[in-house]
C-alpha cells in the first residue's frame, strides 16, 4: 500500500482500540481538550517509526510539510510532542490489545531473547553524572561482542513474530538472571532460548510450579537432557526472535535513542515496539509474511 493508505489504515486501527480502551477507563476527566486528538497523535507516531523518522523534529516537519490536509490542528511542535509523550501509557495498552485480541499472548510456542540498547557512545559511557545516573550500566553483548553503557531489552515473541513482552533490563548481569522477567505473565508452554538461559535447576522449578518448559540448545561437551528433534525445532524457532531484534535495531533504532532521562527513554521504545507490533498485525490481517515489514509500503 502507498504511504496515504497506510497512514489511513493505522489511523482507523488506532481509533478501533482507542474507543474500546477509553470506554473502560477513560484517560481525561476534566479540562479542555487538545487540538490534535489522541488517535491522530499516536497516528503520526506510528506511522513516523515506520518512515524511518524517529526525531520527533523530523517527524513533526515531515507531516506538516506532506500531510497537513490529514491532520489540520497539526501547528505546534511542542505541544505534539508533549502530548505523544504523555500518551505512552495509552500506547503500551494497544500493544497489549493487538497482541490479545487473537490470542496470540497465550500462544503455547514462544521465544526469549535479549539485546543490547546503548544509551550513549562508549567514549563517553563514563560521563554518567548526566545520563542515566545510577539508571544505566556497563554490559557486554556477546553474540556482537559489543561492550556498551545502557540497558538490555528483553523479547519475549511467538512464531509469527509478535511481541507478547518486553521488560526493560540491567545491562550488567548475565542473562539467566532475567529468566524469570522474560517469562513473567506467561500461563505456560514452552519457551524456546539460546545457551545464556542455560540453568537446569531454574528450567525444573519452571516446569514444576509454572508448567514452563525452557528449551535451550546444549553447550559444548554437555549431556543432552533434551530430545534432540526439540532441541532443533527450538533452534529454527529462534531465528524469528533474532529477526526481530535485527528490525528492532535497524529499522526502527532501538539502540539509537538518544535521551537523558528514563521516562523519556521508555516512551520512545514503547511506540517503537507498538509500530513494529501494528506492522505485524497488519500483515497478518492482510495474508502476508508477518515479519516482511518493508513490503508493506509500495514506495
């Protein structure tokens, strides 16, 4: 679809969402109401990620510039990015709807992982009394053997490749540490992962109080404890995860987020985790490849 349809398309997605959360709890009680509305803000928010303009500046000029006929109340810079800011709640809540409303959050196949999220140059990761202070940390990512100040993001997928949790991690500690946050609302199943969540007792307490089955391919000279045809399909399931994290990082630059301040750092992330969930329930609506993200747009 061209860039007109899409923006209508997310548009009348927004609003399905927006009136049913808002109909439960509404998020104003008093006051006037903005110019722009909130779904034409979260609009524009999704669909900027998907134009590869993650600069609120450069999103603001280039729907202003293009389509001011779409979005007329659209006249001041600051207050549409304090109001896409604020929004950040309302934002993670359609990610979680999109996500259930097919059940996709119960899927009983999913898959963890973990990627690095720079907050900062290296050269200037020591330079913490400004960002991040006692927020952010030294961390060492070894399938990119990247050392890097920030956080982890912690992905929990299904098959198809939509996001059902992300928990925003300590850069520092290995990854098993975290075992249990990737997991975290999950009803059970099995959980497919790499050898960082390598730890036999936790796989066993999962399995015994929660019904989670951690799968993880086996480390060098180690005793298989697994069927090996599990083990296998596990290791082509985890590929989707690593798809993600790559589109994640690439086209929507997670790991460029270049605030001073958590509150600001989490809202970014949010709506880029809520753009890549609307591309992938839109190809899954339309028949497609879920995660063929850039054929979504014909220019």
């Amino acid at each position: 679809m061209d860039r007109d349809t899409f923006i209508i398309t997310v548009y009348c997605l927004v609003e399905e969402h927006y009136q049913h959360l808002t109909a439960i709890r509404p998020i104003r009680h008093g006051g006037f109401a903005p110019q722009l509305s909130d779904v034409e803000v979260i609009t524009m928010v999704i669909c900027g990620e998907f134009f590869k303009l993650p600069c609120d500046t450069d999103l603001f000029a280039y729907f202003r510039a293009h389509y001011l006929h779409f979005f007329p109340a659209l006249t001041n810079r600051t207050l549409f990015v304090r109001q896409a800011a604020n929004l950040w709640q309302l934002q993670a809540a359609i990610q979680r709807r999109l996500v259930r409303v097919n059940c996709y959050a119960e899927a009983p196949v999913q898959v963890i992982d973990t990627i690095p999220l720079p907050v900062c140059t290296y050269t200037r990761g020591g330079r913490r009394d400004r960002c991040f202070p006692g927020q952010a940390d030294y961390g060492y990512c070894a399938a990119k053997q990247l050392h890097y100040y920030g956080f982890k993001l912690g992905l929990r997928i299904t098959r198809c490749g939509l996001i059902t949790h992300y928990p925003l991690l300590a850069a520092r500690p290995h990854d098993i540490q975290f075992l249990d946050a990737l997991v975290e609302g999950y009803a059970g199943g099995l959980i497919a992962a790499d050898k960082g969540f390598i730890d036999q007792d936790q796989h066993a307490m999962l399995a015994q109080h929660q019904g989670i089955h951690v799968v993880t391919p086996p480390r060098a000279r180690m005793t298989p404890t697994q069927p090996l045809c599990l083990v296998r399909a596990c290791a082509r399931w985890r590929k989707v995860v690593e798809t993600v994290g790559s589109q994640l990082t690439e086209h929507f630059a997670v790991a460029r987020i270049r605030v001073h301040d958590l509150w600001h750092f989490q809202h970014r992330l949010i709506r880029k985790i809520l753009a890549h969930t609307v591309g992938v329930f839109l190809n899954l609506q339309m028949g497609r490849q879920p995660l063929d993200l850039d054929g979504i747009l014909t220019v």
